[in-house]
C-alpha cells in the first residue's frame, strides 16, 4: 500500500506465547535477529500473546539497528466478557499497553477481532480505533477472522482497512469463498496464517501415519481438526505427495511449496510463520 510495504514472510508471535515449549528470551531476541538478517523484517503478535509484546520490545531494545528494519503488527482484542461494556477509555488503555511494551511511539498496524458477532458493537469499537489512527497512536487499521458481512460493516462505516488477518492454506480455502473477493475490491491485503498448517505441511510428515493424542504442541492440536475438515489423513497424505513432486522439481522442500502457492494467490500480501527459534 502507499507509504507501506513489508516482506512477503511475517514471523508469527504465538509460538513464543506457551504451549509451544520454552522460551529463553535471549535466545528468542538472537533469533529475531536472525530472521531479520535473511529479509523477514515483519513480526505478527497480539496484545492477548502472553510475554510477546514485551519480548519484541526487549528486541527493539538490545538491536537497534535490527529494530530500524522492522514492522511490528500487533492486535487489540478485547476481553469476550467486555464486549458489551468497552468504551474508547478501554480501546486507548490497550493501546498505551502495547506501545509501552513494543517501545514504539506509534503501532505500525493493528489487528482488531471481535469475539462474538451477537454482541453488535464491532463498527464502534472499529471506529475507536480509527480515532486513535488519527491521533497518531496508530498507523494503518486491519482485522484479524472476521466474516465477510461484518468487515463489510467496517469498511462502509468509514474505517481505512490495510489488510485482514485470516487462515488461508491449501487446506482451508474458506476466504474464497467472498472475502478475498471484497477484500481485492476494497485494496484490503490479506495477511494468512495456517500457510504451513503448523508443520503439517513439510516433508516430515509425508508417508507417515495419523498422529496419536496427545499432540506435542498447541498447533498441531489445533491444525489436526483442519486436517480433518480437508477431509481426512489419506487426502492430506496424497497433497502432500503432490507438493513433494512439485518440490522435486524446484528443489525445495514441501513447505516452501505450500507458502508459495499461497504467496501466489491474487490479494495475498503475506503468509505469517511460526517459528519458536531460527
């Protein structure tokens, strides 16, 4: 967009908020700095990401240098129990929170989620948001998993959406089916997460067998229920053969074919990847 650009990779923060294995923070910050020496110069966490923002900042504070190349993207989510009570006082408490831990002046992008569509005040909130991007606490506004109706709502209230955050892979082709459509139509750049199905899709797990419970972390928990949705593990077995052909021929692994076929898809401006070292 006019005025912002980011690299076509985004390291995601949720691994480095628990469930994934421990976290040495300075071990974390090296990695970070490894990312951003091989051009991953935007990361993704969220307000909600336990320890996250502080850790990103402690970052920013130790490479200042590395701090100069990047973009942090950070979301506001209010808590599901005060969706009917938050205010512009609650919006702005929030945001002062992140910039104290990023130690930023002003939020490069932040992603708004709402919980519960039955409680209807989303377009208020979105717009509380917008008054603090015009206060200059904030730069550009986006989403993160909302439905097409509601980001419709958004964006005819008058909120300058930059992009939407939303779980896009070879295996879940669900923003297909409007929201890249209104999202194209709208200059809306989608921001996908799930591009790799947390390792699901990677060589490691071509020709093996269905995993047992438990499983070892909270992506793969939560990525074998979409692996499910696709339509069991013999399918996903015989894409993954088909991304391993593909690779052979590129020389590359499944992974990266994965990520790159999303990379490809019209309005996809980025795939966010976990990763909880370099």
């Amino acid at each position: 967009a006019p005025g912002y650009a980011i690299s076509r990779l985004i390291k995601g923060g949720w691994h480095l908020a628990g469930g994934h294995g421990s976290v040495e923070p300075a071990q974390a910050c090296r990695d970070m700095a490894a990312f951003v020496d091989a051009g991953v110069t935007a990361f993704d966490c969220a307000d909600i990401y336990t320890g996250v923002e502080e850790l990103i900042g402690r970052f920013r504070r130790e490479y200042p240098q590395h701090a100069k190349r990047i973009r942090v993207h950070t979301k506001f989510v209010p808590d599901l129990d005060k969706l009917g009570t938050v205010d512009g006082a609650y919006v702005e408490s929030i945001v002062d929170r992140s910039l104290a831990r990023l130690g930023l002046e002003r939020l490069d992008l932040v992603q708004f989620h709402w919980w519960d569509y039955a409680v209807p005040r989303y377009v208020e909130i979105a717009l509380e948001l917008e008054r603090l991007r015009r206060a200059g606490k904030i730069d550009r506004i986006g989403v993160t998993n909302f439905g097409t109706p509601e980001l419709r709502a958004i964006v005819a209230a008058g909120v300058p959406v930059l992009a939407h955050q939303l779980q896009y892979s070879l295996l879940d082709d669900r923003a297909e089916h409007g929201m890249a459509e209104f999202c194209r139509a709208h200059g809306i750049g989608l921001l996908c997460y799930g591009t790799v199905a947390g390792g699901f899709l990677s060589d490691r797990w071509l020709g093996q067998p269905a995993p047992a419970e438990p499983l070892a972390n909270r992506s793969l928990t939560k990525y074998r229920l979409i692996v499910e949705e696709f339509g069991g593990w013999e399918p996903f077995q015989g894409l993954l053969r088909t991304l391993r052909r593909i690779g052979d021929r590129h020389g590359c692994d499944v992974a990266t074919v994965a990520t790159r076929a999303m990379l490809d898809r019209p309005g996809v401006a980025a795939a966010i990847v976990g990763a909880t070292s370099s």
